[in-house]
C-alpha cells in the first residue's frame, strides 16, 4: 500500500465548476498536508497546507482534512483552464522525519 | 529572494558517462531534498539532507548514484556511470526545518537524458 494514495484522473470540469481532487493516506501519524500543483514543463509549486482537522480557504481554494478517515481534499471553486494542471498531494510524518508525495490527479479545466 | 538554483538545466549525456547536478537551496533553509521524476514512477524522494547531514538516503536506487552537501549553500547528485533508465527529470527542494519536515520549496529541475 502506498504512503499517499491519489487518482491519476484525468478529471475534466467545464469552467466556472467546481474541481474536487481527494487524497487518502495510509499513516495516521501524518500531521501535515499540502497541495501543489505542477504544470506540464515545470516544478511543483506550494498552493496549500493544512494541519488540523477540517476546512481551510484561501481564494479559490479550499483544504479539507479528516485524519479520522485519513484523507485530504481540495476544492478548486470557478475552475479556470489555467488550472489545468497535475495536483500532488503530499503527507509529512513529523516523528519519522518522512514526508510523502502522491502520484498525482491531473486535471482538465475545459473552457 | 532567489529561489532554489539547479544547474544545468538539461543534460545530455552517453551511457556510461559521469553527470553532476548542482543545487543552490533557498538562503536559511536547513534542509534540502533531491528527487526523481517520471511518468512511469512519478516523484521519487532520493536523498535529504539535514544541517548539510544525510538524514534518509533510501530513496537512492544504487551505488551509482550519489549526493553531498559540502555547506548550506550547495549540493551535488552525482550518477556514474550513468545508464539510460536514470533518464529522468531531477528536483532539489529545500525547506526550514522546524524539527520537522514543513513546506518544501523546489528549483526548476534537470532535465536529464541519457542516450
């Protein structure tokens, strides 16, 4: 089982809609989370973290975090074709010193 | 502030031959990362260093492989020799960290292509 499981997609949403990417993991001594997003071509680049339980805005995104079912979600409101992209969900065990990347969900914002 | 530096930013090379990618972390922050990434297996975490120290080098796939932090401000991945399945495209990240492992900040990535 991986540390940090994501699906692959590709998951296409009409622009203006609202974009839901899920990850689950498998440790429940994670205790911090983040989203990046990486367009084709280029590095991951930070657009979220969340540390406690339950919902997290900033603009058009929102974090959600449940470590009782072990799972993370980002919203992506009045999705824009500019986020088309590959989000990657990342977990940080802080007592092992590991932090972990999904595979990645890639989406397809179609205008 | 500058970002993460890696250089170069594409490598071509033969099999068989030494590379050598370069990364300059973000200035204050303590720990750096090398990745590996490709479709097939996506980002792979190699090395990590802590305080210019080797924290957790499972995540290097053999001995041809290696990386060193001489000080805070530069770090070296080394491949020899190199083999046409380490084709790939190579990230350093760094980050501050706190005790423990916090939002990692990545370059823009080698580009590596063995032939």
């Amino acid at each position: 089982q991986k540390e940090v499981e994501q699906n692959s997609g590709p998951l296409s949403v009409p622009e203006g809609a609202i974009a839901s990417l899920n990850c689950t993991y498998s440790d429940r001594g994670s205790q911090s989370f983040f989203w990046y997003r990486q367009y084709s071509g280029k590095s991951p680049e930070l657009i979220m973290s969340i540390y406690s339980n339950g919902d997290k805005e900033d603009g058009r995104f929102t974090a959600q975090l449940n470590k009782a079912s072990q799972y993370v979600s980002l919203l992506i409101r009045d999705s824009q074709p500019s986020d088309s992209a590959t989000y990657l969900c990342a977990v940080s065990l802080y007592n092992f010193n590991k932090f972990y990347f999904g595979s990645g969900t890639k989406l397809n914002v179609k205008p | 502030d500058a970002g993460v530096i890696q250089s170069p930013r594409h490598e071509v090379t033969e099999m068989g031959q030494e590379v050598t990618l370069r990364c300059k972390p973000i200035s204050g922050h303590n720990s750096l990362f090398w990745y590996r990434q490709t479709m097939m297996r996506g980002l792979e975490l190699l090395i990590y260093f802590n305080n210019n120290v080797p924290i957790d080098d499972s995540g290097m796939p053999e001995d041809r492989f290696s990386a060193k932090m001489p000080n805070a401000s530069f770090s070296t991945l080394k491949i020899q020799p190199s083999e046409p399945r380490d084709s790939a495209v190579y990230f350093c990240a760094s980050s501050y960290d706190r005790g423990y492992i916090d939002t990692q900040y990545f370059g823009p990535g080698t580009r590596l292509t063995v032939l």
